[in-house]
C-alpha cells in the first residue's frame, strides 16, 4: 500500500476516535451552557471561513473578483428571506454578469 492510502487511513482513524471522544467521556450528561453555545456557533463559523477563503484567494493571492459579488448577492438575497435555490441562482447570475462585463474574465 503507497504511503498516500496510509495517510488516509490514518487520518480515518483519527476523525473517527475524536468523533467517539465526546460521547465516551461525557456519556449521559449535558453539556454546560457556554459549551453548548460555542459549539452550536462551530459549524457556522467554519463555513464562513470556508466561504471566504474561496471567494477571495487565488493561490496564495488576495483577489477580489466576480466571485465577491456573487457571494454578496446570495447574501443579500438571503438576507431578504427569499429561498435557497434563489440565492444561488442569484449568485450564478451576478457572478456570470460581472465576469461578461469584464470581457470574460
């Protein structure tokens, strides 16, 4: 096996031990307040970082390009409580119209 499929398993491994982790120490208690608060905001806050770094990087680069706008525009579609599939049709849109405006870049 190449040392590229042992990395895999291992980090498999890994995922699934710290995944089992929470359940086997803490069992059937609850969680503190605070704890529970910080990790409902977890998931939100990687997404965000996840958004950002693909829509303005390029490499190793800062870019701010059509994709910005596109990412503004779902956000503001969102934010106007229109539904999902709206935003990103919207994205798409604005994304596609402001990368034709360019000359296609």
């Amino acid at each position: 096996m190449s040392p590229e499929w042992w990395l895999v398993l291992l980090v498999g491994a890994t995922t699934a031990s710290m995944k089992s982790f929470g359940p086997v120490v803490f069992g059937g208690r609850e969680l503190p307040a605070w704890l529970r608060r910080f990790t409902d905001m977890v998931p939100a806050a990687v997404l965000a970082a996840l958004i950002a770094v693909q829509t303005a990087t390029s490499g190793q680069a800062v870019t701010l390009d059509a994709r910005v706008a596109g990412v503004l525009a779902a956000a503001s579609l969102l934010a106007w409580r229109r539904p999902l599939w709206m935003a990103m049709a919207g994205a798409v849109l604005v994304t596609a119209g402001v990368r034709w405006a360019l000359g296609g870049v």
